[in-house]
C-alpha cells in the first residue's frame, strides 16, 4: 500500500498507548500483609522440600529451616510434629553431597534438646548405616553426628534400644577390630577401612576418640547418678526400710526394656538401661576384642597411639568397680 504525502501510517489493530506516565501503581485487590504464607506454611513447605531430588534444594531448604528453628520462640510449638521432622531429615544424614549432610546436622542441632533426646533411636539407625558406608566420607560424617549426640544426649543414647551392643558392633567393623582368619597372622585394624599404615590418619584417630567416649557414656557413672544414689542412700536410714524398690521412677517408659507391646529383638537389638547390664555385656563380649584392637592401634604411635590410650582408659575407669565384685 502507498501513502499519500502528508498521512502517517495507520496504528495496528493491537497498539497499545505507553504514553502515560503514572507515580505509582495501586492494587486494591491485594494485600501481602493478609495473603503471604504464614512462617508455619513455609516452615512445612520447606520441609517437603527436602525429598527434592536436587541436592542445591535440599541444601537451601535445610539452611531456611535452621534459621526458623533457631529464630523461634522456646514457648512456640513446632509447626510438625517432630517424628514427622526427623523422618524426613534423617536420610540426609548419609546424603551423597557434603553441603546436604552439614546442613542436615546443623538442623538437628537446632532441633529443641529435651525433645530430640527421646528419640535417639531413629537417629542412631542412620548412623550406624553412616558407620559402615562405602564412602569413606560418609563413615568419617557420622562420628560428627554420633559425638554430637553423645554430648548432647549420652545416657540416653546408650539406653536405647540398639545403642550399646549395636554400636559396638559397628565401630568395631568400622575399625577392622575383629579376629582374622587363622593364615592372615593375626589381627589387622585396616582390614575394613580400606586404608594402609601411615594414611588415613586423623580419621581413624577421630573414630578411635570417639569409641572412647561412648564406652564412657555406657560404662562410667555419670554425676547425676552418683548425686542420685547419695540422696537416696540418706534415706535408707532407721525408721525406713527397702527406700529405693518404692520410691517412683525417674524416667518415662520404665517398663519399655520389657516389650510388653512387641516382639523383643535379638541381643544387639535390646536395650541396656542399667550401668550394671552394659558392664556385663561388654564384658562378656567386646572388652577383649577392643583391648586387642587398641593395643594393637598403640604401635602406631601418634594420634592414633594417643587415642587407643584413651579407650583403655575408658575401659579400665567404667569397668573397675565391676571387676572388683
């Protein structure tokens, strides 16, 4: 089509006029005080979040979900049940990536204490499977996770079901401590690690540090029970008679070593409440092997000779007074 002189082109059917200039836009329709996500939707939105199969997710949703944790209010409950948390973040314990396991452990640190301790269980399955990992990261991340729960809650690790005999199995795979066969000469504390003498050094050191505490944990007397059994021994005086059999337990689910409710598990699986049925246990059946397995870990020398020092120690503190009897 020509154009005559003088006549602008005609404007398409679909033009729109930019022309205005405006200060600002209002919609009245909207309100971002009244409609936003609620911190609780977010928190469980986030929480889904994490059976995403990107590990950058899970990893940002994990950071977003310890800075609610920590930021809340000690008096305002969580926005789920924290069965429901731990079944969801437990996995991640023994993810692929590192960011994805750091961040998993900072959020069960900033989980409330005195609820996460009655569940230590569920968290101690995922370790023992970190202990006995192929990767030999993922075996070095779980003492973080099983020091960390040891510090935090020690007595109750060692008591629940599984926690003694179970994890002295696995740290003992961990370490290669078990009898080899009757051709091999002996004893070889590589035979499952993988590694030689002279490598791997600090990480069977911290392995090694980390035993030691656990079998103080499960075999010396804690503060509180030496407190506990002095006041009570102060009232087995004249005129009462048998104090300790009637006075109310201290601790919930007394009765749950006896499974009234379910079908009991085998010898590792069971759970040793008393300070008396670990040293027993122990004795009977991992003391020697663990003596061997540092005496023989002492002709390292260096970190690892100073940490097979400690685990002797811890043996002959928590097992002195029964070996006495």
């Amino acid at each position: 089509m020509k154009l005559k002189v003088g006549k602008t082109k005609p404007k398409a059917s679909n033009y729109t006029d930019t022309s205005f200039k405006a200060k600002s836009i209002v919609l009245k329709s909207q309100s971002l005080a009244s409609e936003a996500p609620s911190a609780a939707a977010q928190f469980l939105h986030q929480l889904a979040l994490l059976k995403n199969k990107s590990d950058n997710q899970k990893s940002e949703s994990l950071s977003f979900l310890t800075s609610a944790l920590v930021s809340r209010h000690a008096e305002i409950p969580l926005p789920e049940s924290l069965p429901v948390i731990l079944e969801k973040l437990q996995p991640l314990l023994v993810s692929g990536s590192p960011a994805v396991r750091n961040n998993a452990l900072k959020m069960l640190k900033a989980l409330p204490a005195h609820e996460i301790a009655r569940h230590p269980d569920s968290i101690l399955l995922y370790t023992h499977v970190g202990m006995t990992h192929l990767s030999a990261d993922i075996r070095a991340f779980s003492m973080d996770v099983l020091e960390w729960m040891l510090q935090s809650m020690g007595q109750e690790v060692v008591a629940c079901p599984g926690g003694w005999l179970k994890t002295l199995k696995s740290f003992t795979r961990q370490l290669g401590w078990q009898q080899a066969s009757a051709g091999s000469g002996g004893w070889s504390m590589y035979q499952k690690t993988g590694a030689r003498p002279g490598s791997e050094t600090k990480a069977v050191a911290k392995q090694m540090n980390v035993l030691a505490a656990f079998i103080r944990a499960g075999l010396a007397s804690s503060p509180a029970a030496q407190a506990d059994d002095t006041s009570r021994s102060a009232l087995s005086t004249f005129p009462y008679t048998d104090i300790r059999q009637n006075l109310l337990p201290e601790r919930s689910n007394v009765f749950a070593h006896l499974y009234l409710f379910g079908q009991s598990p085998d010898e590792e699986g069971e759970m040793y409440q008393d300070r008396e049925e670990r040293q027993r246990i122990f004795c009977l059946r991992y003391e020697k092997l663990i003596r061997e397995g540092a005496e023989q870990a002492k002709k390292e020398a260096g970190e690892i000779g100073r940490s097979s020092l400690a685990i002797r120690k811890a043996i002959d503190d928590g097992i002195k007074d029964y070996a006495a009897e």
